[in-house]
C-alpha cells in the first residue's frame, strides 16, 4: 500500500504541471483508436478468464464463479 | 430520432445501439467456454444513458482419463476441479452454464449498475457506482468508483470433497485520473484497493499433503491493491501505441508485475487492425507449496491453486476491426456497423497454454 501511496503522489506533479491542450487541438485524441474504452468490454472479458488462471487478476467482485472451470 | 419517456417529459434519443459477440475459450486442458454477449445502450440528448448486457457462458471441463484417485488421474483432479457426483459421470464432460445481466443508467458523470451471476453451484450479484468529473480545460478527467458484491457458493455433490457452502462478500474502490498531455498524448493512472470476505478456495480441488488427500483450504480474508498507469500516443500515420504497466500486491504476500502494449492502426478509413503483447510476472502466495509434509499445511492453510504458484506469462495476438457502413447504406436506420475478428495465444511458465478466438458484429442506430 506504501508503495502505491508514493506512486500516486510522483504522479501528481505530471497531473498538475501539464500545459493547457485547447479543444481544437483535440482531433487525434478523439480518434476511436485513441479513445481509453476502444476496448473497454474486451477487456473486462479478458480479466474474466485471466481472473481463472492468474492470482493478482481479478478481485472487483461480481464476475461470476465458476468453480468448474478454475 | 425517436422519443421515449413520460409523456410530460420527453427526451430525444441521440444514439441507440445494439450488439453481438460471440467469444470461444480453449486451454491445453481441453477446458473451455463459449459466451454469447448480447448489449443494448441507448444515449438521450439531455445527457442520460442506459445500458443492459447479457451474456450466456457454455463451459466444458473434460472428462477424466484415469479412475478417480488413480496416478494417471492426479493431473485432472487436482487441475480441471470440476465435481464428479458419481464413478460413472467422471468419465464424460462436464457441462455448466452460466448467465450473467448487467443494467446501469448513467447522467452527467455519475453512473449506477447493478449485475447478477447465476450458475449451478455460484451465484453473484454487484452493485457499483462510479463519478467522474473534467478538469483543467477539460484536460485531466479524475474518476472515482466503488463496488459492493455479494457471492452464494453451494457446491454441488462430489465424491471427493466436501466442499461447503459458504459466501463472499467484496469491497472495491478506484481512483483514476486520465490528463491530456499534448495533442497527441494521453496518460492515464489509478490505484484500486478491494477486501474480499469469505470463501477464496476451490470447493472441488484436493491437496496432496501428509501422504493423502485433503481439501484446499485458503485464507477468509484478502487485502489486494493495485497502481496502473498507461500512456497513450497518436503517431502521424494514422496508428496509436498505448504502453501500460500495473503493480499488484495482496496480504497473501503475492506480488505481481504487469506490462503490456498495444498497435493500433488503420488500413483504410473503415479498417483497422490492433497489435498486442502482454508480458505478466508474479511471486506465490505464502501459504503456497509444491508439496505439504503434513495436513494441516502451512499455519492451517493447503492449496493446490495454480494461481497462487510463482510464474511468468506471455499474450500476444490480434484482432481486426472492419466498418461495414458501405454494405448496409440502402438502410437509412442503421448508423454504424462493426465487424470484429481476433486471435490471441496465452501461454506461461507452468506449460499452460490458451487460444482465444472472437467474433463480434455490433449495430448503432
């Protein structure tokens, strides 16, 4: 968790720090292959059965059981 | 455009969507699983969203080779961990479905959900809220989540454990903040913490310890954290390479590292293709052993869980993305139609290896 803490707070200068990008500079950050959830459900399926086989994968609850096939 | 709501309230539908993906799973041990993943979202004007997703899961788990308890059949008990009720049922496939829906409703940043999970010996369900807020010009986007689940596990008859019921309970929280650096450039990172209460362990998989077989038995309680960050960039020619890594620790002393990056490219305007690899790293649970000298294993503790094992993995693969708007043009209802084709091979340090195949055709309207 420590370790964590401080990787968060040496991220916060580059959060705080970053020049100003105006809207219309924005056109290549709105390409779909830019965009962050381009593959938000394939990846939430993907933990699915990484969640099956390895052990720091998973852990949000919810995603079924599955007893049989882990 | 079409109208829904109250008849005092009506709000127009922006965009409508609707899709299909068909996902097949199968392992070097003949595992494996087919889901058909439906979704249905629509977007109004004034800002509110809604969303409902099913899916129905198909797994195979083999049968067995060998008599039960036999040399030969050490491998399929303690590795497929599936139930066997009687002598006779060991020797064909095992057959279980699973079905899964998902609904959330979103307005302005806030987003509210609700699953359930129901198979034959599990049944979960979640509830998650999450808020996001932009700041800075709209360059930095901070987001804040928290789930809540609750598990049911009843194990179904097995002639070699006996496994009980229990339940988990699941608290997860994130934080995420995603800043635009350049024009061109986006980072993204976030640290999650979730507690996990109750039944961790496989109510079907025997250890061997102490000269004989005993049941798994795991911790009730699991702290487990993570810190990810993923760089995203736009290069000039149409493509986008996103490099991401994640650190993961729990108080079951495992630890994992976790790099992987992603090509992505057009071909055409209606063609893309995405490259990827994923390298996966992590150290054993403390409780964990090749072999137990006695029964009662470490501090109380036995598992056979492979996934708490110390191992690397590797992913790599790809997957194309084909617009299909040309071929549907005469049909001025439909907005967008995506065609999606991918292949990935997993494979690891403990000779496990896995193919992934998947298909999917979604719809806007």
């Amino acid at each position: 968790m420590k370790r964590l803490l401080i990787g968060a707070l040496l991220l916060l200068p580059v959060l705080t720090g970053c020049a100003s990008v105006k809207a219309y500079q924005k056109e290549h950050l709105a390409d779909p292959i830019m965009v962050s959830d381009f593959e938000a459900r394939e990846e939430l399926r993907e933990l699915k059965w990484l969640e099956a086989r390895e052990g720091s994968t998973g852990g949000v609850g919810g995603a079924g059981g599955g007893c049989a096939c882990k | 455009m079409m109208l829904i709501g109250p008849a005092d309230s009506y709000a127009a539908v922006d965009r409508a969507l609707s899709g299909y993906t068909f996902h097949h799973f199968s392992d070097v041990d003949e595992v494996s699983v087919s889901s058909h993943f439906m979704r249905q979202g629509v977007q109004m004007e004034n800002g509110f969203g809604a969303a409902l997703q099913i899916n129905h899961e198909t797994v195979v788990v083999p049968a067995i080779d060998a008599s039960i308890g036999s040399e030969e059949a050490v491998d399929a008990i303690t590795t497929a961990s599936r139930p066997i009720s009687n002598l006779a049922d060991a020797f064909t496939d095992f057959v279980k479905t699973r079905n899964e829906v998902q609904g959330s409703m979103a307005y302005r940043g806030a987003e509210l959900g609700y699953y359930v999970s129901d198979e034959n010996d599990y049944f979960a369900q979640m509830v998650w809220t999450n808020y996001s807020r932009e700041f800075m010009g709209e360059n930095l986007n901070l987001s804040a989540g928290l789930n809540y689940a609750w598990d049911r596990i009843e194990p179904v008859d097995d002639l070699r454990s006996q496994g009980a019921p229990g339940s988990r309970n699941t608290l997860y929280m994130s934080f995420v903040a995603t800043q635009v650096l350049t024009p061109t450039t986006v980072l993204r990172a976030g640290i999650e913490r979730s507690l996990v209460d109750g039944l961790q362990h496989n109510p079907y998989r025997n250890v061997y310890a102490g000269g004989g077989n005993v049941g798994e038995i795991h911790p009730v309680r699991r702290g487990r954290n993570d810190f990810f960050v993923r760089v995203s960039q736009f290069i000039r020619n149409g493509s986008s390479i996103k490099v991401d890594y994640r650190y993961y620790s729990d108080d079951w002393h495992l630890d994992s590292h976790t790099v992987g990056t992603r090509l992505t490219q057009y071909i055409t305007d209606d063609f893309i293709v995405r490259y990827r690899y994923r390298y996966y790293r992590q150290s054993a649970a403390w409780f964990f052993r090749d072999e137990y000298q006695s029964s009662s294993g470490i501090d109380g503790y036995l598992t056979g869980d492979y996934r708490l094992d110390q191992f690397d993995a590797h992913l790599f693969g790809g997957k194309i993305f084909w617009n299909l708007n040309r071929f549907f043009k005469s049909y001025d209802f439909i907005q967008r139609v995506d065609l999606t084709l991918g292949y990935e091979r997993y494979f690891n340090s403990t000779n496990f290896t896995a193919n992934i195949f998947e298909t999917g055709l979604e719809m806007s309207f």
